[in-house]
C-alpha cells in the first residue's frame, strides 16, 4: 500500500461521571465507588456526533499541515448522527473548510463505523481519486436509564487525514470479518438500543475480533511478534484483555491503547482513539494492529507502520493524556439532563 495516516485528532467532552454516581441511583451500596472505579465522558448540552467531528477533524488537519481545500472526501461513522434525515459529514466538511466538490456520506455498523469510514477513504486515496481524505468515528452513545449501558455508554470522537505524502503511519493492510450476529439493535424511532445478552462476548466480540486478527495476521504473513502495539475495541476494561490474552499477546502490547477506565465506551470512535493514544507515544518504525468491533456483527483490522515523520507531527495538537487532564465530575441528574433522559423539561 501507498497511502496513510498523514493527520489525527481526538476530541473527548471535558464532563465525567463516575460509575458509582450511576449505581447509587439504581443500585444503592455504601461500598459502591470502591466496587466501580471505573468513569465516563458525558457530552455537554451542546455537543454532538457533528461537534464533536468537528473538533477531532480540526485537530487532524493541524497535524497534517495541508490545505482543507484538498480534501477530496469525508466520511463519518457514527450510531449517534444527530439527524436520521441530514448530513454529519457535510457539517464537518464545511465547518473545517473543505472543497463542496467532495465526496462525503454518513455511515452506521455500530462501533465499527469509524474503522468502515477509513477503509473506504484509504481505498479512494490508493485509486488516486482524491488526494487526501477525512475519516473517523464520532459518537454519543446512549443507554436506557438502569441499563448495564448506562454504566460504560460515553462520548467522544477520533478523524484522520489520509494521504499519500508526509505520512505519519503507513497502512500496510486491511481485513474485515463479518457476520449477522444479533447482539444489540436499535430500530429506527427508538430511542434506547437493546442487547441480546448470550451474544455478546463468545459468539459476538471475540469470534469476529478473533475472526479479523488472525486473517490480517495470515493475510500479511505476521506474527503478534511483529507487531508493537496493539488495540482493541473496548466496551468494557475487561474484553479486549481477554482478546489479547486468547491471541496470546503480552498485555503491556495493549496497555497504551486500553482508554476505556477513563472514558467509558465512545462506540465508533473508541478503537480508532486507542489508536490515537498509541500514535502519541509511538516511535519510528513501530507497528500497529487496530482492530474494531460493531454490533451485527463485524471487525475490521488495519496495520500500521509508524514513519519518521510522528515525531515532529505529534505535538502539533493535543494529545489525548492532555485531553484526559482537562475534566470535570457530574452527579447523576446533571448527567440524565444533558443526556436528555428527563423528558419534558
């Protein structure tokens, strides 16, 4: 392959709760915060899947130091698109500067949209139809009040300029592994999506997550030796360890990546920020394996080889440790307000 990571940008809601704040509302316990320590982002009032692009998209084309003009295509995955009938991926265009003369379409497979969304701008970049290209996940994930979802459903959003000069990480391949696999739906007009319980990990997660690591791994010719880093979809703190430990990967190969205990679950945009998280602290020559996860079921798996380019790149916008730096804690009926869980108000 030619082409490659030329941008990246991460962009997570300043608002957290705690996933004690949660319990204590639908599950009283005096001991509760010392059983759950995990938290969540929580997008503001005025944050979105758009807004959210938007930012994470600013922050890519910082990095990629190219004129917004050039950019040919934009693609944005979500299961949260702020319209059913409208656009996200024309709002992020044009609020970055892009050329109208573009390709752009919203995409849905739950938490695998932003790794759909790059593939298909890698390909377009590989045919030389555009130049560069604007993809990722953006999402603000919602869960029924007194869910298991409720408990890791969070916000956040991660874009990539991809190109064919000054590349930061090369895509050396892709894989995609898919199935239908009823395990979490929401039909159009509802407002809360369902889980199918059983489905979840054995026959949902870790058959296609397996499914798509090791057909990159034999398509490509690797071993888990070959590669340095890494990341996994992560719904909760304890899959993607699990993943990693049945492909027989040491865990501090997937440590950098791991975000969920400090931000819950950010669907579509959460394999793609593990690997934002990696890309800044990667250094030249290092190799990456991303693979993601969605409902329905499917993975897809892309490999990475970072360039001599990440380290002067990099600090040209936030990483994601500051991001992480800059928060501040909600208790649960500021959260169920912003989330709009309060009905009539």
């Amino acid at each position: 392959m030619k082409a490659g990571i030329v941008g990246y940008g991460a962009y997570l809601p300043m608002l957290r709760i705690k996933a004690g704040s949660i319990a204590n509302i639908w599950s009283p316990d005096p001991e509760i915060e010392k059983k759950l320590s995990s938290e969540k982002t929580v997008p503001n009032m005025d944050e979105d899947c758009a807004t959210m692009a938007v930012e994470a998209s600013r922050r890519a084309l910082k990095r990629a130091c190219i004129n917004p003009a050039d950019i040919g295509a934009v693609y944005v995955g979500s299961e949260s698109h702020p319209y059913v009938v409208k656009s996200t991926s024309s709002i992020v265009g044009e609020a970055v500067g892009a050329t109208p003369n573009m390709m752009a379409a919203d995409l849905e497979f739950a938490c695998k949209a932003g790794t759909s969304a790059l593939q298909i701008v890698i390909s377009h970049v590989l045919s030389g139809r555009i130049e560069y290209g604007l993809a990722g996940g953006s999402d603000t994930a919602q869960g029924r009040p007194g869910d298991a979802l409720e408990y890791t459903a969070a916000a956040g959003s991660a874009m990539f300029v991809v190109g064919k000069k000054n590349v930061i990480a090369n895509v050396d391949e892709t894989f995609s592994y898919v199935t239908d696999t009823p395990d979490f739906w929401r039909r159009e007009a509802e407002e809360f999506p369902r889980h199918g319980g059983r489905f979840t990990g054995e026959p949902a997660y870790f058959k296609h997550i397996l499914g798509a690591t090791k057909g990159i791994l034999e398509k490509t010719g690797t071993t888990v030796k070959d590669y340095d880093y890494f990341v996994f979809h992560q719904p909760n703190a304890k899959f993607p360890l699990t993943a990693a430990k049945m492909l027989g990967i040491p865990e501090e190969k997937v440590s950098t990546g791991l975000l969920f205990p400090k931000i819950g679950n950010t669907y579509s945009a959460a394999s793609i920020l593990g690997l934002c998280a990696v890309l800044d602290t990667a250094t030249p020559g290092s190799r990456v394996l991303v693979t993601s996860f969605g409902s329905g079921a499917g993975s897809d798996s892309i490999t990475f080889t970072v360039t001599d380019n990440i380290d002067e790149v990099r600090q040209k916008a936030a990483t994601v440790s500051k991001i992480l730096e800059n928060k501040e804690y909600v208790e649960y009926a500021q959260y169920a307000r912003y989330k709009e869980k309060i009905k009539g108000v």
